[in-house]
C-alpha cells in the first residue's frame, strides 16, 4: 500500500477526477475555459476569460463531460499507466502523457483548424499510454529476420488497427449522435508508439 502514493499515474488520475468534480459543483463551464478549440489555438477566434491557447492540450485533459466520459478514460489510464510507470518509470509515464496530449491536439487542430468545438477529456493523452502499452506487452511477430524490421512492422500493424477501431467507434457513435475526436485519438496512439522504445532505452541507459 505505501507504494500507490508514489505512482504518477495514481496521481494524474486523482488530480483528473478532482477537477471533475470541482468543476461539477461549482457549474463551471470549463470546456470553453480550459478545453481544446481548434479555431482558438489557430487564432481565428478568442474566448474570454480562458486559459492561453498553447496550453489548452493539456488543460483539455482535465475537462470530461461526464461521469461515463471520465470513469472511462480513468478506468483505462490506471489499467495501462500503471504497467507502463512500472517499465518506463515516473518520468517514462509524465513525457508518454505529456507529449500524447499536444500530439492528439494538433493532430486534432490539423485535420479542421477552424472548429470552434472544444475538445476535451484525456483521452488523447491516455491513448499515448496505450500505444506503449501495447508495445511492451505485446509480441512483434518473426516476419523478416531483422528484429527492428519486425518491431517497425509491428508498430505499423498496431497503428492501422487502432486507426480502424477508432474510424469504427466514430461511426457507431456517430448513430447514436455523440461527436469523437477520432483524430486526437490517432495522435496520441502514434505518440506512444514512437515514443516507448526511446523512453525504454533511456531508463535503462545505465544498466
């Protein structure tokens, strides 16, 4: 149990969940305050009072929704992140989390730069940890008898079908009215695909 307070991942998770919840009893309307709006980051429009635009990727991270939106995101960050803190360390998990936050926003902001729909949630971020969760628990297969080709390959497999599921749930979605930043989610995925063999390497730089 002394450990949990150590992990940077519990503790993203609680400081997501607070903001929630302060945002709920309060009534604030933080998705134009704190969310991501790509027309805002492109400087065709501005919201007042708001935070500076180039820092809306990560506030954005800090707003869901809903309770189904967050428990989700929340539920999958603990399930990947911690497993991913374990083998990339504090500072492996906060870059991975970071970096996937600004690649799922401008990913997001290069495919309709002039939305004025505000992003939100920590999806984008979340999804950096899954695409190097799935790296570090998952087996590249013997194609080629070049260990980095089949890491490559196995890399651009995972990104094609994560890109597939994400087109997918978009279109179910879509049914039922709701509106997905499928392109954040694509972002995010390719920043922890490049992103883990890097982060690997460097914690273990000394061993």
């Amino acid at each position: 149990m002394d450990r949990i307070p150590r992990s940077v991942t519990v503790v993203i998770a609680v400081i997501t969940a607070l903001a929630w919840v302060l945002a709920v009893l309060t009534g604030f309307d933080a998705a134009y305050f704190m969310g991501f709006i790509p027309a805002r980051f492109s400087g065709l429009v501005t919201t007042s009072p708001a935070v500076p635009a180039f820092i809306t990727p990560l506030t954005t991270t800090l707003v869901h929704s809903g309770p189904v939106h967050i428990g989700f995101n929340l539920l999958v960050l603990i399930w990947c992140g911690l497993q991913v803190e374990r083998v990339l360390g504090k500072t492996g998990l906060i870059a991975l989390y970071l970096v996937g936050a600004y690649a799922s926003a401008l990913l997001q902001w290069a495919t309709n730069p002039a939305s004025i729909v505000p992003m939100v949630g920590a999806s984008g971020a979340i999804s950096a940890v899954i695409g190097a969760y799935a790296l570090i628990f998952g087996r590249p297969k013997r194609i080629t008898s070049s260990t980095t080709i089949n890491r490559w390959i196995n890399a651009l497999w995972l990104l094609v079908a994560w890109i597939v599921l994400q087109y997918m749930t978009e279109w179910l979605a879509g049914q039922q009215g709701y509106l997905l930043a499928t392109a954040a989610h694509v972002g995010g995925f390719a920043a922890g695909l490049l992103l883990q063999r890097p982060l690997l390497l460097w914690r273990y730089r000394k061993a």
